[in-house]
C-alpha cells in the first residue's frame, strides 16, 4: 500500500512538472489595433525574401515567400496582427526535408513596416525575428 500511495505521488509530481514546462514554454502573442486604411496584402521586402501576401475581409490571409526555394504562410489577422503557419516543402533532388512552424507579424504605425519572429513545429518563437517593408510602387 505504501509503494502504491508513493507511485502515485511521483506520478502527479511527473504530470504536475510537465504541466508547467508546458506552460513556461507558451509566450503570448502581442496585440494592437489595425492602423486605418493599413492592409497586409501587397508585396513586401523581408529578411526572408519578398513576401506576397494576400488578406481578405474575414482575416483569413495567405501568401507566399522566396527564402531558400520558397514557402507558403497561411494565418489569421486579427487587430494588426497576422499570426500563421509557415511552410518550405521538401525538395528530394536537393535532399532538403519539409520544415514548417509558426509565426507572428505585427503591422507597424505607418502601415508600411512589419516585425515580428517565428518558430518551429508549434512554435511562435525561437527561430528568430521576421520583417518587412511593404512595395510602395511596383515596377515592370
């Protein structure tokens, strides 16, 4: 009875331990207003290569970016913040595996910037700082 009530208590103690590594491990998203007349769609120039994103009414927003072969970004943008799940498909002939995680941007002031970081896996952080300056004027 004793090694059983003992089992039990290293048990709770393991799951109550993982919760909070679980917890520490979760960092809040931040939050702002959308500037007026400031959309994400457009072109952008990141530190990833130029950006295309396109939003829609509801929030729903998807795009592309050119980093290392490209990838896709599809979110979410509530407020100024677009948070999504980012992904660079494999490429067998290059011996490149698929890599996706996730991400936050946050519009800047004027409309016409952006930063914010991204993560692997689950992640919104850890993998480093995303920006942007949004295309003004697009040219042929």
């Amino acid at each position: 009875m004793r090694l059983r009530t003992l089992g039990i208590a290293v048990l709770f103690g393991c799951l109550s331990f993982g919760a909070l590594g679980c917890a520490a491990s979760t960092v809040p998203l931040p939050t702002r207003e959308m500037p007026v007349g400031a959309t994400f769609s457009g072109l952008w120039y990141t530190n990833f290569g130029d950006m295309k994103l396109t939003q829609k009414a509801d929030g729903y927003t998807r795009g592309t970016f050119d980093y290392k072969g490209g990838g896709e970004v599809e979110g979410k943008v509530e407020g100024g913040v677009f948070t999504f799940d980012w992904i660079q498909p494999g490429d067998f002939q290059i011996g490149r595996r698929e890599v996706k995680g996730k991400g936050y941007l946050v519009i800047g002031d004027d409309g016409l910037t952006m930063s914010g970081e991204w993560g692997y896996g689950d992640k919104y952080t850890g993998g480093g700082e995303w920006t942007g300056n949004k295309a003004t004027e697009i040219y042929r």
